[in-house]
C-alpha cells in the first residue's frame, strides 16, 4: 500500500510502497477515504512538534473497515468511521466521567505514543525498516491498522471530507468552545487565529448566541474567510494592537477568548484581551518549552480565568457524533472549511499551501 512517509525533518515527505500487517487483539485494519492535512502535521515536519522518524502522519482521517483483529466489537467490515487521535478505552476513569481526550490507557506508555498499544510497529518500507504512525493512526496511507478504541462509526451519507475535518479541527475548535459550561448568549469572544481550529471556535460562538465574536489573525484573506463563519468583527495584528482593538469593540474586553494557535505572545494578548472575570482558553499546541509571561496583578484584579482546551474540551468521539448529527441537521458548517481536494502523490504542495497561509484546509482523498 502507498503512503506518504517523513524520513527526515524538514524534508517534504516520500511516497513509499509500504507492507502492512494483519490487525492484532484489539486493532482494525481500516482503508483511508480522506485525511485533512493540518499546521500539527505540518509542525512535525518543521521539528516544531518533536516526532521519532520515519513516520507516517495524519491524524485527521476518515476510512473504511476492512478487516477486524481478535476482541473488536464496536466495528465491523464496511463500516465508515472517523479516527480520533486519542483512543479511548471508556474503562479508566476519565473516560468513565466524560473526559475520553485524557484516557488513562491512551497516555499510559508515552514511549509508544506512535506504535500500537503492545509497542510493536504495523508498518515496514522495502528495506525492512519499520515506521512509526502518528498517534496510532498515520492517514496519509491507504491502509492503516489502528487501535478499535479510537474508532466513532458514523453514517454513510457524510461526506469523507467531511467527515476527516471532524477528527481534528472541527472537534477540537467547536469543541473547545461549546463544552465550556455556561457561556452565556449575549457573551463577547475573541478568536486569535483562523485556521481550521479557529474558524470553529468562531461557529461555535454563533451557535452559542455570542454578540460580538471578534476574529484576529495577520492574513486579510483569512479575515475575510472569518466572516462566513460568524466573525462579527475582525482585526488585522500586523496593522492594529488586538488587544487595544478588542477593548474598543467590547467597552473594556472580552468575556472568552481563544488562542487557537499557541504562541506566547498570543497566549499574553488573549489574557490582556480579556474583560473582569474573562476566561482565556488556550486551545492551540505550542512548541514543549513555550512558556508565558502574564501580568499576576492583572489577574488577580480582574479575577481572570486560564484555562487549556485539549482535543475539544471534552470525550472525543462524543464530541464527534453530535458534531455529525449537526452536520447531518445542517446546523454546523463543514462543507466550506475544504479548500482544496489533494491526491495522495500531492501532498508536499497541501502542505506549501499551509505556509503559504491558505484559508481552511488542504483534504487528500483517496
Ligand atoms: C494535534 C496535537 C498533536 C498530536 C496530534 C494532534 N492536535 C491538533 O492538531
Ligand atoms: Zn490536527
């Protein structure tokens, strides 16, 4: 089966024709319909996020069953899924009170974060090296094997773009804002980053009644793009201080506001942002030693929340299924964050286009 592999960082990735094995004890063997590609990706590939080579990415994926190893249960050949990127065993006790996106299986072992759970590898190249899948997943393939428990069968008439889009962004973005208990219709937000990530933070502060959703980033055309998901208002940070901008909007700040990126300075301008009694989430990944510099008076002042939002604030595949039920209701739009449709063998360009600073997202469809 083809795969698109990175051997090295900081190179574009290889197409290789790569050997994969039957799935194990509780592992499916699955074939790929669609794979977002998104700036964490990307980050691997720039050694922002350190990852062991060689490695196949993509953890944003929508597939097939083919084919079930021993002890599955919760999917059968021919079923179409999405993936989640954090697997969840619904025993431990996270996953028992709604927190899937912290299993305490998932995180037991970091050392094989990028194998299956009994350590070993699935996949090998023609020279016999074996290579590592993103978080147990690795969608820039045909094939994959991965673990049954971060699988979410859904219905067949989702579109497969769609449905990738919903195993990373949408979830973590839409997420990341609705299972925050209690925002109140009327609530002003501000969103640093329209991305992926951030143009769903901004449709889940319309679907909460928010009044002012404020959208921050440094291109006009994502801006732009911003609008169409329910910006109220926009502000370019190359031009204008957000922060100063975002006081004048509100009166005196905003009531939520999101980092969907994960920068420190973005993280302090977030914080800064924010009315008396503001809370900041931090939904984007920094580099591991990123650190931030807040003002502690302001904080205690002003009674200021900071809060981190990891894979949608919440169970991942719980997350997922309403989102698809909404999508299917047409009460989320999912439809205009895929830019552009890439092959396989195209996948060094979908990721120029991310830093190039393209709107919504790059999907290669199998
Ligand atoms: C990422 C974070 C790093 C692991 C894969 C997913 N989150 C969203 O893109
Ligand atoms: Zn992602």
């Amino acid at each position: 089966m083809k795969a698109a592999v990175l051997y090295e960082v900081g190179k574009p990735l290889e197409i290789k024709d790569l050997s994969i094995e039957k799935p194990r004890e509780e592992e499916v063997l699955v074939r790929m319909k669609a794979a977002g590609v998104c700036a964490s990706d990307n980050h691997v590939i720039h050694g922002q996020i350190p990852y062991p080579t060689p490695i196949v990415l993509g953890h944003e994926n929508a597939a097939i069953v083919e084919e079930v190893g021993p002890n599955v249960t919760n999917v059968k050949p021919g079923d179409t899924c999405i993936t989640s990127f954090v697997s969840s065993c619904s025993e431990c006790d996270y996953c028992r009170t709604g927190l899937g996106n912290h299993c305490s299986r998932h995180y037991s072992d970091p050392s094989i974060q990028h194998r299956q759970f009994d350590g070993t590898f699935r996949i090998k190249d023609s020279e016999g090296t074996e290579i590592y899948q993103m978080n147990k997943l690795g969608g820039f393939a045909e094939q994959q094997i991965v673990p049954a428990s971060s699988l979410l069968v859904i219905p067949k008439e989702v579109p497969p773009e769609v449905a990738a889009l919903i195993g990373c962004c949408v979830t973590t973005g839409l997420g990341g804002i609705v299972n925050i208990d209690n925002i109140k219709a009327g609530s002003t937000v501000a969103v640093f980053g329209c991305g992926g990530v951030g143009l769903n933070i901004i449709q889940g502060a319309k679907m909460l009644n928010c009044l002012k959703v404020i959208a921050v980033d440094i291109f006009d055309h994502k801006l732009e793009f911003a609008y169409k998901f329910g910006a109220t208002d926009v502000i370019n940070a190359k031009n204008e201080d957000p922060v100063e901008k975002i006081r004048d909007i509100t009166g005196g700040g905003v009531d939520y506001s999101f980092d969907s990126f994960g920068s420190p300075a973005i993280m302090k301008q977030a914080v800064e942002s924010l009315a008396k009694r503001g809370t900041a989430a931090l939904v984007g990944l920094a580099s591991p030693s990123s650190e931030v510099d807040i003002n502690m008076v302001d904080l205690v002042r002003n009674e200021k929340n900071i809060i981190g939002s990891f894979y949608g604030y919440g169970s991942p595949l719980v997350t997922m299924k309403k989102i698809v039920d909404m999508y299917l209701a047409g009460k989320v739009n999912i439809d205009d964050l895929v830019r552009k449709v890439f092959k396989l063998e195209e996948i060094n360009e979908a990721f120029a286009d991310i830093d190039k600073g393209e709107d919504g997202r790059g999907v290669i469809v199998f």
